[in-house]
C-alpha cells in the first residue's frame, strides 16, 4: 500500500505541476541570442574546419552519440531510457529535414540543448539539458557545426510514446523547469584555481557527472544539497565522488581518478554497467588535461556526511560461509586476497566503491553479471559471470557481506530482502534446485 500511495503521490504532484507550468513563458530563453536565426541545419554549409574539429570534441565530452545512437544509424536516435515513469526514446538529431532536426536553426539547437525547447514541444530531463545548460556559446557554436556535418538518416521516433499518463503530457514539463530548472548558465564556485574551473564546467556541463551521482527526489530532479554524494540509477548505484574518505574519493589520488576515466579502472575498482560505457563512448576521449582538470575539482568539493561503521567480526557463522563461497567461487578472478587482476577484476581490499550503504551495483553484478569498459588503453573489457542461478538470497548477501567486511573493508550488512527484490527487478534466474 505504502508504494501505491507514493506513486498516487507523484501523479498528483506533476498534475499540480503542470498547473503552476502556465507561467513557464517567464523563464529566460533570450541567453543564446549569439546564435544564428536563418539557416536551418539541412542548409548549414560550415567551413570552418577547426570549429568542427573542437565540435567533436565538444560531441564526445556530452556523450551525444550514445545516447542518440539505437541501430538505425549514428545520431539518429530511438534509443531507449528506463525511467521511474517508462521508458522515454531518443530524438534523431541528424539533419534530415523531415525526421531529424534538420529544420532547427542554430537559435532553434541552443534552445533545445540548453533550455529543453524542443522541435515537439518542452523536453524530458532524460535529455540532459540541465547540464547542457552551463555549455557556453562557443561550445554551442562549435557542436551545431560539428552536427551539420553529419550523415541524414530518415528515422521517425516518437520519444514519448512510452510514457504513461499524465508524463507523457510535454506541457508538464513547463512547471517541473520552473520548479527545478537552473537556467543561469555556468556560475564557476568563487576561489577555484583555473584547472578546477576547467574542471567544474565539464563536471556540471557536458560530461554532466551529476545526473547519475547525484540523489534525485520523487519528481526525478537532482537533490542540490547532496551534490554528487551518490545516486541511485534504479539498476546500479554511482557512488559518492565528494572527499569523504569511507564512502567517497577522499583516500583516491588524482592520478587515481585521471587513470579510471580513461581507462575504466584504477587498477583496484572496474567501472560496470554505465559507468563502463560512459568511460567508453565519453571520457577515455577527453584530453589528459581535461581529465586532470576534472579530477582537481571534485577534491575542491566539501566531503559528504557519514563515517565508516565497524566492521563485522570474521568469525560469525554468516562470515566464515561467506569466506568458503568466496574461496571456491571467486578467488580465481579477484584473488585470495581480494587483490584483484590489475584493472582487469576488480580488486576488493582498498576497494571504496565496494562499501556504500547502497548495494544495488553489488547485486547487479552477483545476479546478471556485468563487462569492463573496453579502452584504447585497456581494451579486453573482462566479464563478470552471473551467481544467480547458483546462489540463494542468502548466499549472495553473505558473500558480498564478507567481502565487504574483510582486508581492511568495513560496510553494513545486506539484508536478504535487498537481494530478493532486486532479483525480482532485475528479472535475474532463480538459484536451481541443484545447489
Ligand atoms: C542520457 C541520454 C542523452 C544524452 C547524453 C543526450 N541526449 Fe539529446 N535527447 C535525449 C532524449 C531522451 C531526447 C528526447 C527528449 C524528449 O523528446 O523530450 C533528446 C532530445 C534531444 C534534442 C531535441 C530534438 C528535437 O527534435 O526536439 C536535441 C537537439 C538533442 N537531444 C541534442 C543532444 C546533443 C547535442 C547532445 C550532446 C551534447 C545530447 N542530445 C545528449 C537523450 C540524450
Ligand atoms: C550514466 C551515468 C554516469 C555518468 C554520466 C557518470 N557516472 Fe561515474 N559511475 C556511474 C556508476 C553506475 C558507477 C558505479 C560503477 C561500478 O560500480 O562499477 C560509477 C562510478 C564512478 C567512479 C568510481 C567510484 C569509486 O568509488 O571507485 C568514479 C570515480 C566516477 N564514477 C566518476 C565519474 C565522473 C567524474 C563523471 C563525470 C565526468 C561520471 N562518473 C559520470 C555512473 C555514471
Ligand atoms: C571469471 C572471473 C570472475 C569471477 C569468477 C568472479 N568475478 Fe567478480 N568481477 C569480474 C570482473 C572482470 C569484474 C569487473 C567487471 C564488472 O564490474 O562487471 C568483476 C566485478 C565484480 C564486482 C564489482 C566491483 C566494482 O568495482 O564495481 C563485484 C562486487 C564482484 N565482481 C564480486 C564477485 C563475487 C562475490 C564473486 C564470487 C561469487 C565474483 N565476483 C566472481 C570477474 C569475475
């Protein structure tokens, strides 16, 4: 019952939302007026070869291709987003005239990238324009002619078909920005040195970290008072990049961070699921100063609250159990002691983003297995096998307990439930009758 009413919650919410949206015409658009208002993107002619060049750049620190990319073609959409409110797809931004948006002007792109005005009508955050925001016009510039130099597709995508009522009612998009939308563009944190200016403007604009590490509250809008201190995605977990020393980057040198961006391991933690795939498409791209620059920035963040809990005796029964089934089923790939395969496994002792309070990447990997992004630098992409079929909820929650709590590591107990429901969620096997 108590879930039914959340959900009765939010509906009433974004209908009362949609209300207070009759204002939205209020809200600033007139910050791109740089651009210009007369050639579509079919007609766009740029010769400008560095600003293409700097374009693509500007492309892969925003991850578009991505994000527009299912199939049909490069950047011409259809692929699909889970959200707490179904699925939404992606738009095709080539510049085909009729499918794409090949009929926006570059004033009409600001709006849409910037602002989420789209060619349809308001856009979901999902297109992560709240980001995008803080991009300067100079980067807009360089991004619209890099994107005129794209290949038309012909590809119709109705991105919002998958939504059901009332979300799939644009126009309630209108009171969610009034409510949510910082429009001022990019504020640089006074007192930064230029690197971690640098390095703010990709955090918060194109490589738009916080939309996956920050807490979002019921209405999906990023929680500013916990500023990238962990976010759950509903499948995975991206854990805290503030310097708290337990749960976040506080112990992790720059270096550290620079070498896990570009490569999609530190040589303790593997980055999984869209981390992986965000280091892929995205950031191993990015220049080794930029890299730095991003990495200089989040040490200058305050550290999140929360301390490191004691950890659990290791000789519990549960313990002693979870150090057999460790043993036997995973000390092959992570070690005998948790000391990992050089960035190809995950090492497990010193391994941070093994110990938040929120398992749910923990038991993704355990219940469907997961890959290694696969980098210039490291191009293997090692598989995790799934442990669902062989393993009970309690197994599962006993092994990642141990690991968890053993070679210097402390965390909470996982309860079984956790496991259940996420096995549930993620459709995982059942454990066979077998084991
Ligand atoms: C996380 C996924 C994601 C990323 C990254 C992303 N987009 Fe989008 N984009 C979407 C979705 C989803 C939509 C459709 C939203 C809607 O219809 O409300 C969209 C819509 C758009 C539109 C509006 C199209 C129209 O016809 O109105 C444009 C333009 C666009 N994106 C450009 C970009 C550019 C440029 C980048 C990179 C800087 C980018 N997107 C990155 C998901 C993404
Ligand atoms: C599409 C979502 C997404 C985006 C965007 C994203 N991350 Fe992540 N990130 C994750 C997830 C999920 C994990 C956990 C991966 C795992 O458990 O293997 C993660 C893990 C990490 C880790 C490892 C944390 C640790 O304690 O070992 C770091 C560091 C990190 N991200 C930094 C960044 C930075 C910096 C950005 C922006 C430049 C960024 N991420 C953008 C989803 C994302
Ligand atoms: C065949 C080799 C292999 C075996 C066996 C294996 N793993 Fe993994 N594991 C990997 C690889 C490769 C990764 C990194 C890729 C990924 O995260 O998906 C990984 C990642 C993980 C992660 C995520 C760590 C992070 O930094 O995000 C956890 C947790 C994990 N394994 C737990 C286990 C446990 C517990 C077992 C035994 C029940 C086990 N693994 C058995 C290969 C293996």
């Amino acid at each position: 019952m108590a879930s039914k009413k959340r959900i009765a919650g939010i509906v009433l919410a974004v209908a009362a939302v949609g209300v207070a949206g009759l204002g939205w015409s209020r809200l600033n658009v007139s910050r791109s007026n740089v651009a210009d208002d007369k050639v579509t993107l079919a007609d766009a002619t740029s010769s400008d070869r560095a600003a293409i060049e700097r374009g693509a750049y500007v492309m892969r620190t925003g991850d578009c291709l991505a994000c527009h990319t299912a199939g049909k073609g490069e950047f011409a959409g259809g692929y699909a987003i889970d959200t707490p409110f179904g699925q939404i797809m992606s738009s095709n931004i080539t510049p085909d005239r009729e499918t794409g948006i090949g009929a926006m002007t570059e004033r009409d792109f600001f709006k849409a990238v910037r602002h989420g005005q789209g060619s349809k009508g308001l856009l979901y955050p999902a297109m992560p324009y709240t980001a995008y925001q803080r991009l300067s016009d100079e980067d807009m510039h360089d991004l619209w002619a890099y994107l005129s130099t794209v290949k038309p597709v012909s590809n119709e995508v109705h991105e919002n078909a998958g939504l059901g009522s009332p979300f799939n009612i644009r126009y309630a998009m209108a009171g969610w920005n009034l409510l949510f939308f910082d429009n001022r563009g990019f504020t640089p944190t006074p007192g930064l040195s230029p690197q971690a200016k640098r390095g703010q403007y990709l955090v918060d604009g194109g490589t738009h970290c916080a939309a996956c590490h920050s807490p979002r509250n019921l209405l999906g809008a990023e929680i500013g008072s916990r500023y990238l201190q962990g976010g759950n995605l509903g499948d995975w977990y991206a854990p805290d990049l503030t310097p708290n020393p337990h749960s976040g980057l506080g112990n992790e040198p720059e270096e550290g961070i620079v070498e896990y961006l570009r490569t999609g391991s530190n040589g303790v933690s593997v980055a999984s699921g869209p981390m992986a795939e965000a280091v892929e498409h995205s950031f191993q791209h990015l220049t080794e100063d930029d890299l730095k620059s991003i990495a200089t920035y989040l040490k200058t963040l305050p550290a999140s609250p929360g301390g490191s809990p004691a950890a659990v005796a290791a000789n519990t029964p549960a313990m002693q159990r979870g150090a057999l089934r460790y043993e036997v089923n995973c000390s092959a790939c992570h070690g005998v002691r948790g000391e990992g395969m050089g960035g190809m496994t995950a090492a497990f002792a010193g391994n941070r983003a093994l110990l938040s309070d929120d398992v749910t990447s923990l038991l993704h990997v355990m219940l469907v297995g997961g890959r290694a992004a696969s980098t210039m630098e490291k191009p293997t992409g090692a598989g995790m096998p799934s442990f669902a079929w062989k393993m009970d909820d309690r197994q599962i929650a006993e092994t990642l307990d141990y690991i968890r709590n053993s070679w210097g590591n402390a965390a909470k107990p996982i309860d079984e439930k956790e496991v259940a429901r996420m096995r549930a969620q993620l459709q995982a096997a059942k454990q066979l009758p077998a084991n």
